[in-house]
C-alpha cells in the first residue's frame, strides 16, 4: 500500500528518527496535493528517504502525528485496538503489582 508523501525540512529528520511524534508545521518543506485530513501519510527526509508514518491534519500546527517509524507496518483499520491489546498484559501486570491491598493486622490473624 502507498501513502501520500510529506516531507521534512533540512535538518528535522534526526530529531523523527530519535523519537519525536510531533511533526509541527514549520517543520515541514511540503506535502502531495493528495494529503487530506485525517489521511495516513509517510513522511520523507530532505533526501526523500522514508523516516516516519502517521496522521496528517493541515489545519493544525501540530501537522502529522507519527504512529511508527517501520516503512513495512502499515496502519490497517484495527491498528490502535492491535496496539492497546499488545499492551494489556504489560499493564495488567503493573497494576496488580502497585495496587496491592495493604496488609493489616486482621490479616495476620
């Protein structure tokens, strides 16, 4: 599958790479004409290199929202709901852990 392109400015795309999710607008050099709000876009480095993946939104400042840096992940309609039952086990586990009744001395007995 193919997305619409959007491509960073000289020198933002280290910072993508590092880790940032917020691609702000002044961060960007341009955007396909096929990039409408709410659409999937892959966002390219100045050297046209694929760098990220994410939701594309022109009328905020905030302008993609990066959702992977894998070139092969696409983003599929049950993505999030894949993303968050990945993630259940991990916090179900955190959970029991920090969230323990205390012990009291009727418990002793």
């Amino acid at each position: 599958m193919t997305y619409p392109n959007v491509c960073l400015r000289r020198g933002e795309a280290p910072d993508i790479r590092a880790g940032q999710t917020l691609i702000f607008e002044n961060e960007l050099d341009w955007a396909d004409d096929t990039c409408t709000d709410g659409c999937i876009v892959d966002v390219l480095d100045e050297q046209l290199r694929f760098t990220a993946r994410g939701f594309f939104n022109s009328r905020s400042k905030i302008t993609v929202r990066v959702l992977t840096r894998d070139q092969h992940e696409l983003i599929p309609p049950d993505f999030f709901r894949a993303r968050i039952e990945a993630a259940l086990p991990g916090c179900h586990r955190r959970y029991r852990h920090t969230h323990q009744r205390p012990r009291t001395h009727q418990d002793e007995t």
